[in-house]
C-alpha cells in the first residue's frame, strides 16, 4: 500500500471513504500550525511516512504541480490528495476538515480578536508560528534525502534554493520548478519512475469542464459585477480574483488581499493587519484569513453570509485547477520523458522548501538565540520519531514562554 490505492478484486482503484479522508484532515486542520510551507511537511508525515497513501515520489509530484498552479498550493496538495484517493467526494471532504477549525476560528476572530490581551496574544503568536521551523526542516531533510541522492538533483535544488533566497519574486518558485523539470528531461532521463499518481481520479472531459468553469468564473465574475450593484457579487469577484492570480498563497497573498479589501474601503488597515496576525498563529491554511476578511468588511452583507462567500471564492480557482489538469498529469506519468522530469522538478521542490525554510520561516520566527535552540531540539525530536504533535506542543509552550520572559 505505498503510493497507490489499494484495489478491488476486479483490478480497479478502491477509493477510501470521504468519512475517512475527513477525519484525517480535520485532525490535520486542528494540528498544523506554521503556515503553508509548514503543511506540506504535516502532509507528508501523514500521508508518506505514516499512512503511505503516497510514495515520496508521488508526493513530490503533486507537490510540484500544485506550486506551479495558481492558488493556495498547500490547500490544493491536500484537495488533490482528497481527489486522488476518494474522487470529488475525497476531495470535498479534505477541503472541509482541514480549513473548517481555521475557517470557524478566523470568523470569531471578527469580533474577539481585540479581547485578547497583548501580553499574552504577542507570545502565544510567537510560540504557534516557531513550530513551523523543526517542522519544515524536518521535511527537507527527508526530502532531500530520497530526491536529491545523485549530483545533479543536488545541484538543482541547491541552485533554486540561492536563487529563491537571493531574489524574492512571486513567479520565481513555479518558474524555477518549471526549469528543473526541463532540466531533468535533458540529464536525468534514466532516473526512477515518476510518481505514480494512480488512475485519473476524473475523466479528460470532466477535466476540461473543470478548466472550462475557471476561465467562466475569471472573466465572467468581473463583468457580471460592473453590470450589478450586487455586494455579492463584488465579494465574490474580488476573492476569486485573488485565488486565480497569486502563486504559492499564504504570505505572497497578503499584498492582494490588501488591494481587494483596504483600498476598497472594505476594512481598514489595523484591524487587516491583527487578523493576518492571528491567522498566522492558527493551525490550517492561512487563506482562511478570507474568512475573517469577509465577515470583519463593511460590506453590508450578514457576517455569516460574506464570510463563506469570501472562503469560498478564494479557494475555488486553485481547486478548480487542480481537478482540471490531474486528469492528464497522471496520463503524463507513463511517458518515459516523465521520469526526468519528474525528478529535476521533485529536486526544485526540495530547493523552494529549503528557501522557505530560511525565508520566511526562520527569519521571521527566530529573532533570538533561545529560539533556536528551542527549533533544533524540536527537530531532534522528530528525527527521533517523536510523535508530531507532542513537538508541535512542546515547541510552542517553549517558545511562548522565551518570548514572555
């Protein structure tokens, strides 16, 4: 059971239950604190190391696609993760458990957030975003370890990660996986077999109708909202817009988010800024900072009402991607071209989370030498095999209190 479903009598693919699929991204959606680079590494101990739904390989792969698609890419591995093991009823149900605790956190943040106390949010903050430090490391390393094992890979993912850490570009990291893949289809074509995705979890058509509603939505949202006085509408324009434009999500979409909202008058800019403080503090994708955004906006609208509409829309063109091009990035896996690629891109992956790793992750969460120390022996922990959330506990509860002290 390493990297394929499981299979039927008759030979074909025995999707998992949607419960199943659920459960185990609700418990990911309560547990993963560190924002998007950081998800990845909890996916891959979830689904890699403890589960083996996928090989590293197979992992790798989805990965790579998800970056260079447009959208929130931790979110998308984990819907393409929910779509390749239990088909669209997979997919929704990973969706739903990992951002409904982030999602529901982030809307009573409209209206408690200014509750909390300074002197204890400012080190419960520091402490929660800390955890992404061992948690990531710890993901490049085993990473690194079964996809950048020859010269070349090594080379490439030491190439892109300087040049992510030298030019800080929002195109540079899709671009740079782009060009390891090619680099692979050149040098690496003995390499090992792509990951194998496994049979396509939807038909070529539906892949295309799928491709055929985001392109509907991106230009149809605008004009219908031009044409209508509807606040719904514009919400709704102005998240999806945001969603379908921006690569890599979390941290590159602050700055969109920003346009959409404060420059519309929606919110000002202290209480934008305390939400996507407390967004960062809280496990689960960071996009659902839409959430907050939409139920804290004068908008007009029910807070419930805007808050999901919101949600929704900023998730909805990423999703609608992944679903359209699984369907033929499987096929692609049989291509013996595909297995250089697949490991020149697998080693551009390595490169991006090992930049991440540096920045943002460790330049914004380890301001003091206490810090790291606290990092390096929660990476200790996992390579030991301590069970991820009694690290993620005690690097947190260590890290809150260095900073309160």
């Amino acid at each position: 059971m390493t990297g394929t479903p499981d299979r039927n009598v008759d030979g074909a693919p025995e999707r998992r239950p949607a419960g199943l699929i659920f459960l185990v991204f609700l418990r990911l959606g309560l547990t993963s604190f560190g924002g998007p680079i950081a998800h990845l590494g909890y996916f891959r101990e979830a689904f890699v190391l403890r589960r083996q739904w996928l090989d590293e390989r197979s992992y790798a792969a989805l990965v790579g696609l998800c970056q260079i698609l447009p959208g929130p890419a931790s979110s998308q591995v984990g819907f393409a993760i929910g779509l390749r093991e239990g088909g669209i009823g997979g997919a929704l149900a990973a969706f739903v458990g990992f951002t409904l605790p982030s999602a529901l956190l982030m809307f009573a943040a409209a209206w408690g957030l200014a509750l909390i106390p300074d002197y204890i949010r400012t080190p419960l903050f520091h402490g929660l975003v800390l955890v992404a430090v061992p948690v990531v490391a710890h993901a490049v390393i085993g990473m690194a370890q079964r996809l950048c094992n020859r010269l070349l890979t090594a080379g490439i993912a030491l190439a892109v990660a300087a040049a992510l850490i030298s030019l800080d570009l929002p195109w540079l990291a899709p671009a740079l996986i782009l060009a390891g893949g090619l680099a692979g289809i050149a040098w690496l074509r003995n390499a090992a077999p792509a990951g194998d995705l496994g049979p396509a979890p939807l038909s070529k058509a539906a892949g295309l109708a799928c491709l055929a509603a985001f392109l509907v939505l991106l230009f149809g949202l605008p004009a219908l909202a031009a044409l209508s006085s509807s606040t719904e509408l514009q919400l709704a324009d102005a998240f999806y817009r945001t969603g379908a434009l921006v690569f890599g999500g979390g941290h590159v979409i602050l700055p969109l988010l920003e346009a959409e909202t404060v420059a519309r008058g929606w919110i000002t800019a202290e209480p934008f800024l305390a939400g996507y403080g407390a967004a960062q503090a809280l496990p689960g994708p960071l996009t659902s900072f839409a959430a907050y955004l939409g139920a804290a906006s004068n908008t007009g609208l029910d807070p419930l009402l805007a808050s999901v509409t919101a949600l929704i829309s900023i998730f909805a063109p990423g999703f609608l991607l992944v679903a359209g091009v699984m369907p033929f990035w499987s096929g692609l896996a049989q291509r013996s071209w595909m297995a250089g690629m697949a490991a020149g891109s697998g080693a551009a992956v390595v490169g991006v989370l090992a930049a991440a790793l540096w920045r943002p992750v460790i330049s914004s969460a380890v301001p003091a030498p206490a810090d790291a120390a606290i990092a390096l022996a929660g990476l200790a922990a996992l390579l030991l095999r301590t069970p991820v959330w009694l690290v993620v506990a005690g690097v947190a509860l260590a890290g809150a209190y260095s900073s309160a002290g």
